[in-house]
C-alpha cells in the first residue's frame, strides 16, 4: 500500500454479505490501531465486502512498518466472527 493513494481493498467472505448487521475493519501498526472503517464505510456485494481509504488515511501510516489489517463481523443471528490478520507493507 502507498501513502497517499486511495486504494480499495476488498474482502471475500464465506458467506453472503447480506447476513453482516456490523463490520468493523481495523488497521494497526506497532499493536496499536491506527484507523478503523465501519459499516457504513464498506460497500457490499454477494460475499465481498470492499472499503476505500483516503489520502488522509494512508498519510497515517508510517512507511517504515507493517499494517496490520483484521475486519470484525457481527451477523444478525449474533455469531460475532473475526478474521485472520492481514499484513502488507506501506
């Protein structure tokens, strides 16, 4: 990922996006987060769920480390799901 840029990442889930209530998608550095995108953020189709960073957002991630990237499901039938994480460079 560059800072700066606007990338979109997209997520292929098991199941159709149509039984999420509540997403939450997490990047981190050093164990702590440094920007979360919500629901409302995530754009949803068959089983992918994608999400769009701004520049603003990708300025704030240090270029000399690792981002850790980890979305939390919450279904409506109450199972609460979270992913493996995901690191990529910056």
């Amino acid at each position: 990922m560059r800072r700066g840029t606007t990338p979109t990442h997209e997520f292929e889930l098991p199941f159709e996006t149509n039984a999420i209530k509540k997403i939450i998608i997490t990047y981190a550095q050093r164990d702590e987060i440094v920007l979360e995108k919500k629901t409302e953020d995530c754009k949803m189709d068959g089983t992918i769920v994608s999400v769009t960073l701004t520049q603003e957002e990708t300025l704030r991630l240090d270029s000399s480390k690792h981002v850790k990237i980890q979305a939390k499901v919450l279904l409506f039938n109450g199972k609460a799901l979270v992913s493996n994480k995901i690191t990529k460079a910056v």
